[in-house]
C-alpha cells in the first residue's frame, strides 16, 4: 500500500506565494512586516502627529513673533523737547524697518501723566531729566522701546550739543562708525545656518533612536526567545537581517521626509519671505541623502551589537558608544564652526549633519558634498558587510553575551 506525502516541499512555497501575489523575495517579506506592523502602532502614529504639529506650530509661531510690532502708549506733560523725541523715534523705527510703533498721549503735567499710567491709560510715562529722560512703568519697560527711544534720544542730543558747538552733527561723529566685514557669508545666512543646523542634528538625532535602538531589541528578543531559530528554518540569515534594516529605515526615511516637507512647505507660505529659502530647500535634499547614509552605518551596528547580546539588559552597556555618536551628531549641528566643521564634514555619520550646515553657511564646491557622500556610501557599505558578518555568526550563540573579538572568531 502506498502512502501519499501531503507535506509542501520546500520548493512549492515560493510558487505558492507567486500565485497567491505575494512578495517571494524573503528580504522583501521582512521589510513589509517591520513597515506595516510600526504604522499600525497607535503610539507611533500618535507621535508622528504631535510632532507634525510642533513643527507647524513652531514655524507659525516664529512667523507671527518676527512680525509682531510692539505698540506701546507714551504720556507725557505737553513739551516740545518731548514730543519732539516721540516723533523721532517713531522716524527711527520705520527708518530701520524695527517692529515698534509708539502713541503719543501729552497731558497737563507730569502729575497727570503718572496718573493716566496708574489708570492703565498709557503703558509708559517719558519725562525729562538733568541728564535726559526718565521711562517710568507699572512693572516692565520693553526692551524693543527702551532702546529706539534711547537711539532716538542720543541723536537728540547730539543735534543740540552741535548746534550750541557751532559744529554739524556728522563731524562730531565722524570716523566712528564700525562696519562688520564677513568673509565667509553674511550675519543673517550664518543666523539661518545656525537654527537648521539644531533642526537636522535633531531630526538625525531623533530617527536614529526611534528607528535604530529598535533594531537592536528586536534582535536581542528573537535571539533570546528562541524565535530566530524558527525563522532561520525558512528564511536565510543574511536576507532576514537585510529586512529588518530596510524595513526600519523605509519607515525613517518616510518619517523625515514628512517632518522636512511639512516645515518647508509651512516655511514657504509664511506672509514674510524667509531669507535664503531656496538654499534651505535644497540643502534639505543633500540631508535626506546623508542621512541614508548615516542611518545605514548605525543600524548595521545595532544589529551586531544585538546578536552579540544574550539578553535585552546587555544593550544597556553595549549600545553606549553608539549614544556617544549621536551625542556627537547633535553637538556637532549646534556648535562645530571653521575648520572643525570641515572635518566633520567627511567623517561617517557625522557628516550627516556636519556637510549639510556647511552648505547652508557658506558657498561649498560641488565637489566636496558628492566627494563627502562617497566616504559616507562607503562606510556604509562596509559597515552593514561587517555587521552582517557578526550578525551571522552570533545570532544562534546563546549563553552569556559576546564581544566583538569573541564574535569574530566564530564559525559561519
């Protein structure tokens, strides 16, 4: 009697999943599961969302802050010498495009001004002294008024000492104006550099643990469980580490393009011109790129560091070095200038951030960002060889965890 085997072989499941239209490839099976399951978490979506409106909300808010004119209510006993000063500071202050707008308000005497302050009828009170002007409030003078009417009360004075010298206010003033001379770009693009350079060493900083320590604990867990065992059985080794590593970083990439979109796009449709914009649009692309680059670097290594942990406590020490990097990263986007900076700028990972503040600060050779993206693609590439390797050979070894000379000298 013949018995008939009803077990699929192993060569009829990729048939199988041809003709059902799923994916065969088994690094592809991966990818899609490490996608699909992140985008179904509540927490994630959640987190997405109230980052996406910081990021509105910071942009809008700075854009109604830099607009903002500061009006203040200034009562003063009827003088000439006083209102006269008013009047100049207003000049002042739509001559120098400054966001301050003062109101007149003259009383009878000194007295009544005081008391239209305590009526919270005025918001300052301005009066002569022996040795210029007194600006008396309830709690708080602005600094923004405190200093145009200062400016307006210096070019005040001078125009009276000149004229009782006999002499123009220009010659008493002459050969004392200080010009600032920037040979590497200007005050307001170094300004921009300096708030996008913080903005992308964040967002680096941010996406390499959201989406990179989770690598690591995912390969610790199955390991731990047993589970990788299981999987090995149907999936290889090498394509199954492949899947997690793109799965994770479709899912950054996905992520940063939404968070560097959205703030452009909300930077773009601000009332006010921001300066520069065009240089932050395409800056904006040559992260996107570094940041692969970066990403890739890291997460071949938290791979490795998993395989070589027995348990999920162990990363806790192992993982160490790699935090200092991204410490790096984010220090680096805040305070590296001149030739620090350049350096930086070609070192893997750090570069990521390094080159792109660079592009926004001054004018780089062509060259150099595509010469920089070449170190970076080739580090890269080996680093994800070199944790493949360690991934492959310390995945099944359980016990106590391993070092990285340890995990080397293991077998295939």
């Amino acid at each position: 009697m013949s018995i008939t085997d009803h077990r699929t072989r192993p060569t009829d499941a990729p048939n199988r999943s041809a003709a059902s239209g799923q994916p065969s490839a088994p690094w592809l099976i991966v990818t899609l599961r490490e996608v699909t399951v992140k985008i179904r978490d509540k927490s994630f979506i959640i987190t997405t969302l109230i980052t996406l409106a910081l990021i509105v909300g910071s942009v809008v808010f700075a854009g109604i802050m830099g607009d903002k004119t500061t009006t203040a209510t200034i009562a003063f006993a009827e003088n000439g010498r006083t209102a006269a000063l008013v009047a100049s500071a207003n000049e002042l202050a739509l001559a120098n495009d400054q966001k301050v707008e003062l109101i007149s308000h003259p009383v009878p005497s000194g007295t009544a001004a005081l008391d239209a302050l305590r009526a919270k009828d005025a918001d300052l009170v301005l009066a002569p002294t022996p040795d210029g002007y007194s600006l008396t409030a309830l709690k708080e003078v602005p600094g923004p008024v405190q200093s145009l009417l200062g400016e307006a009360a210096s070019a005040q004075a001078l125009e009276f000492n000149a004229g009782k010298l006999g002499v123009s206010p220009e010659s008493l003033t002459a050969g004392s104006i200080v010009s600032p001379v920037l040979l590497d770009g200007d005050s307001e693009r170094n300004s921009m550099a300096m708030v996008m350079g913080f903005i992308f060493s964040f967002l680096f900083y941010m996406s390499a643990m959201i989406f990179g320590m989770p690598i690591a604990n995912s390969v610790v867990e199955e390991k731990q469980n047993r589970v990788v065992e299981i999987l090995a059985t149907a999936i290889p080794i090498r394509q199954l580490l492949a899947g997690k590593i793109l799965g994770n970083m479709v899912l950054a990439m996905g992520q940063l393009c939404l968070f560097t979109g959205i703030g452009l796009l909300a930077l773009n449709m601000m009332p006010t011109q921001v300066p520069f914009i065009s240089v932050v649009f395409a800056t904006a692309g040559w992260f996107l790129a570094f940041f692969v680059a970066g990403f890739l670097i890291l997460a071949a290594v938290w791979a490795a560091l998993g395989a070589m942990a027995s348990r999920t406590e162990d990363l806790q020490q192992s993982t160490g070095p790699v935090i200092m990097v991204l410490v790096a990263v984010l220090f680096t986007g805040i305070y590296a200038k001149g030739t620090l900076l350049v350096i930086a700028s070609y070192v893997p990972v750090i570069s990521s951030v390094a080159m792109p503040i660079r592009l926004l600060s001054s004018d780089v050779p062509l060259w150099e960002p595509f010469a920089s993206l070449a170190v970076a693609v080739a580090a890269a590439w080996a680093m994800v060889l070199f944790g493949e390797k360690i991934y492959r050979r310390a995945i099944m070894q359980t016990g106590s965890s391993l070092s990285w000379r340890k995990a080397l000298k293991l077998e295939d």
